[in-house]
C-alpha cells in the first residue's frame, strides 16, 4: 500500500496524509498510546499530521496537544488548563533560528554584550527545560538549530563574535551539552537534516512570509520522519538487527563465480572503495550492540572465503548467524529471528537484489531498504534510522558477546541428558536489587523492548521508573544473571505498588535470552521476601494478552498464584499469600 522510507516521497505524503492516516488506524496493528505535547515557536501543523502518520507506522498511536503560535515557551513557563489536564508523556519544542533572532548581536555590540546576548539566549532555553522536566517528568524532545539562510558578514559570519552563524553554532554546542548531561533531555538535529536538505531550499522564504513554516512545505516529511526516529526509539521500536546479503552486497561480484579473488574489495577502484567504506559502516553497528547476521544463497564455503578476502573489514567472527545455503531467504530470515530470540520486526534486511527483497517483504514484517548502486547503501540505511539510539549503556555493547555466549550455552545443552545438571554446571549467580540509577536507561529500556515475556506490557519511560524507585509506594527489583560463560546484564525487572497489606504487581518482564533457567524463581523469592519484610500478605498479578506474550499466559500459575478472576479477553488476576510461599529458585546463587 505504501512504504514510508528514505528516500521520501515528500509530494505523495502531503497530498494523501489522510488516506494514510486512515489505512493505518484501520490495519488492526496493536499500538501503544501516548500524549505528545507540540510546543511549537512557528507554525506546526502539517509538521504534526506527517509525524502522525510516521508514528503509527511504527506502533505508536499519537494524541496531540498543540501549542498556540509561537507560544512555546509561554506554555512551558506558565501552563495553561488544557495542557496541563493533557499530562503529556513526552514534550516536543519546535523551535527554529528564527526564534533566536531577538539575541542576535548586532555590529556595534561590544565583546561583552554579545557574550551577555548569548548568555541570555541560552537562559531563555535551559529555564524552560528545567520547568518542564519540574513539572511533567517526561522525555523532552529539542530541536537545534538550523544555519541562517544568509551571512551578513560572508565567511566571517561564523568566526566573529558578531555573526549570526557564529551565534547558532554556539547554541547548538549548548543544546548537545545539554542533552548529554540530562538523562530525559534529546536533541533533534535539525541542523543537520537541514544540511543535507540544504538550506536554500530549506529556508524557503515563502513558506515563511505566507504560513510561518521555518521550511519549506517539501522539507516537512524529511523532518517528521527524523523526529519520529526519535520518539520511536525513547519508546523502544528501535531495531535489533541487521540481515545481510553478501554477493553485491557485501562485497562486488559473485564469489561462487568470481572466485575469491575476483571480487571487488578494497581501494583499487571506485566500486571496491564503496563495498569496503560499506562493510566499515556495518562493523560500526555491531560495535554499538546491534547484531550482525547474514542470509545469502551460496554455498557456506565460499560464503566464509568470501569474508576472509585480505580485503575485507567484516570476518565471519562478526556475525552471529551465517545462513548461507540455497533455500529461500525468507525462511532463513524467520529462522535467525528464532534464533536470536527477537521477533522478526526487529530484524533489518539488506539486499542488491529486487525481486529478494520483494519476496521478504511479502512475507515478514522486518525493514527492507530499497537500496540500488553501492555508494548510496550507506546513505539510505544512515537516514533510514533503523538503529535510532538515544543512548548507549554497557549491555548495549556487550550484546553481540552476550548472544555469543548464548549460543555456547545451547551447544553445551546438547552434552546434557538432565537439564537439571545442566543449569547445575552454568554455575549460575545473580544481583537482585532495588532499582538504582545506575541501571535506570537499562531498565527502562528493557521495559519498552520486551514484549514475549512482559506479563501487562506497560511501557515506562526513564523518568517514571526514576520516580517509582524515589516512591516508598513502590517495591522495585532489577535482575542481573552472570555465569560461567559471561555476564547477561540486567535481564529482568520488576514494579509493583503497595496498598496496605496488599502489592499489586504493575510491571513483570525478561529478556527471553534467559528463560527457562530460573531467573524467573529467583525474582519471585526476592519479591516475595522484600513483601514479608514490608508486610505485605497478599501479591496480586496482572496478565494482558498480546499477539506476543502468549508465551507468559500461565507463568502465575506456575508460580503457584491463585486465579482469581478472568474476562472475555483473557484479561487474568490472580493472587499469591507471602505467608505459604515456598522458595522455588533451585539453581541460581542470589547475591
């Protein structure tokens, strides 16, 4: 029906919002919910609709508030009924160059007052940051800022303390200091989607003098679709992994025609410099924690020649998946989501080849990228923003080893008649704790990726699983799994709330890449053992069907929950006495 990638169709978009829009409500998609207040410093509606559209398609189903014009920092500072009654879960500020305007220096200004100038802009900016941080605890988006469409001072402009380029560079500078010393702040760079639009078109003045639009109307679904990337990240719709062709893809010619010394790699010709700058690009993401595999239509000899070409940047040790064999590509594909233990749109797709991507994209639901000649395969990924990061934490970089060591893990199950013995000999040790603002992004993170084994698939943000660990209502466990093939990292969390002598479980979740190893038991004995110490007799569960977390349906019932109640839905509650509980963690040791 449609594909909303880079390259964008910006004409098509703007002319048929509405028919997408309704496609997309109507295409049954299970989405999550969130109030997004737009305080906009020129006009935004047409910058609203297309990020809409952008948001559901990536399971996001936007309600707006939207700020009068140019009331941004009005709105911020002072409130007003309706915002405030809105409660946003996250606040987007649209503001442009032309809102830093008033601070400009002008000529005759001395050293001191255009310091002093920009001092104030930077003021005026930080204070209505802090307020809405203050007053609504939720992510804050911020835009930076474009270059000015014209230098008053030619080149100097952005040397002289004078210039207005000068002065926007100054500020973005301050935006980006910002963003990395506050946990809940991001930067949306327009700067640099502006760049690459480029600022003559960008800066179209009609646009302005007509409508107040600080771009021109073509450049919207450019922009929209660059903050989308953002908010789908802050809610955990980023993807996981990459899926890679290899012959034209990963490398010019074929390598079971072409032997491996015909292929086209390294920098003796132009091609060959745009494969390997290509296979750089790639490594770069699996050292940022994304998961590198391959499915390719070879045989796995030459696949693996293939990549120890002197030439190559990637070898087979990046990979955690090699699927080179002659069956179709799609059945490899769900094979490797299984595999990784990821759902399959998660996964990433790359391939030269049209009719392959064609047949992939028919029969799952991973992205795949109309890429054409090599040296724009870098490009079309690159602004694509598959693996939008609003952060990096250490399990992040850490998961292609902890995916490794996984794999050994069920190749040493193998050796086992009794999984019993087998748990027994991973040598098993665990942190249970309250949370700590240590593992804050880690844990909020993992509240808004899981979905297989995520009991009621609430999504918390940052900020509210910081004020739920401040909060004595609320009990709070995160769960760390090492043993004797490496350390997991922060696998599983749990979030209940208390009320009297009762606590009503708000958030159960774990990564599937520990089930079945008594990680589960292990989180229900500290549970149950923090409730005596508070009190606390009875812990009420709460189960919400999805299409993925049917895995989890009877997990209280194995817990030995009581069933208490279920609607026509399968909307479950149940209930467990602290008092009676027995442990049932057998092989984990709990530090």
């Amino acid at each position: 029906m449609f594909d909303f990638a880079y390259p964008l169709n910006s004409n098509d978009i703007l002319k048929n919002k509405k028919k997408y829009k309704k496609a997309l409500l109507a295409d049954g998609s299970h989405r999550v919910k969130k109030n997004i207040a737009i305080l906009g410093g020129s006009t935004v509606d047409h910058i609203k609709d297309i990020l809409e559209l952008f948001l559901l398609d990536n399971g996001i189903e936007p309600c707006f508030y939207q700020s009068e014009y140019g009331m941004y920092w009005e709105d911020a500072m002072f409130g007003n009924p309706e915002l405030d009654g809105f409660s946003p879960d996250l606040v987007y500020i649209h503001t442009t160059a032309r809102n830093l305007e008033p601070y400009f220096p002008s000529i005759a200004d001395s050293a001191e007052k255009c310091a002093e100038k920009l001092n104030s802009a930077k003021e005026h900016f930080s204070v209505m940051w802090q307020a809405l941080g203050k007053k609504f605890s939720c992510p804050v988006i911020q835009n930076n800022f474009e270059l000015p469409h014209y230098r008053l001072l030619g080149n100097l402009d952005g040397a002289d303390i004078h210039g207005a380029t000068y002065f926007v560079r100054k500020m973005n500078d301050f935006v980006a200091e910002y963003a990395v010393s506050n946990q809940y702040f991001y930067l949306n760079d327009v700067n640099f989607v502006s760049s690459c639009y480029g600022i003559d078109k960008w800066s179209d003045l009609s646009s302005w003098y007509m409508f107040k639009y600080a771009m021109c109307l073509d450049a919207i679904p450019d922009f929209a679709f660059n903050l989308a990337n953002i908010i789908k990240s802050i809610y955990g719709k980023s993807k996981k992994a990459l899926v890679l062709d290899m012959d034209n893809t990963l490398w010019g010619g074929i390598v079971g025609d072409d032997g491996v010394e015909g292929l086209e790699l390294g920098n003796e010709t132009p091609v060959a410099q745009g494969y390997t700058e290509f296979q750089k690009y790639v490594k770069k993401h699996r050292d940022m924690g994304i998961m590198l595999t391959i499915s390719s239509k070879n045989d796995y000899e030459n696949a693996i020649a293939g990549l120890k070409h002197p030439d190559s940047v990637l070898s087979p040790d990046d990979f955690l998946n090699i699927k080179a064999n002659w069956e179709p590509k799609h059945l490899n594909i769900a094979s490797i989501a299984k595999e990784l233990n990821i759902m399959a749109d998660s996964l990433v797709f790359v391939d030269d080849n049209p009719a392959e991507r064609a047949i992939v994209k028919d029969s799952l639901p991973c992205a795949v990228p109309e890429i054409d000649s090599v040296e724009n395969y870098i490009r079309i990924l690159d602004r694509n923003g598959y693996f939008e990061a609003i952060s990096i934490s250490e399990d992040d970089i850490k998961r292609n080893e902890m995916y490794k060591a996984n794999a050994a893990r069920e190749k040493e199950l193998s050796a086992f008649e009794d999984y019993g013995d087998y748990l027994v000999s991973l040598d098993m040790h665990a942190e249970i704790d309250a949370f700590s603002p240590v593992y804050i992004q880690r844990i909020a993170q993992l509240t808004n990726k899981s979905n297989q084994f995520n009991l009621t698939t609430r999504r918390y943000s940052s900020q509210e699983i910081s004020a739920a660990m401040e909060n004595n209502a609320y009990i709070t466990l995160y769960g760390k799994l090492t043993d004797k093939f490496g350390d997991n990292g922060v696998v599983s969390v749990v979030l209940g709330e208390t009320e009297e002598d009762k606590l009503h479980i708000k958030l159960w979740l774990m990564s599937c890449r520990v089930l079945k190893r008594d990680m589960e038991y292990a989180m229900l004995d500290t549970l149950v053992e923090k409730c005596r110490i508070q009190g606390i007799k009875t812990i009420y569960g709460y189960y919400y069907p999805t299409a993925k977390n049917n895995m989890v349906r009877h997990l209280y019932k194995d817990f030995g929950f009581e069933l208490l109640s279920e609607d026509e839905t399968g909307n479950t509650v149940w209930s467990l006495q602290t008092e009676t509980y027995e442990k049932k963690n057998r092989y984990i040791k709990v530090n």
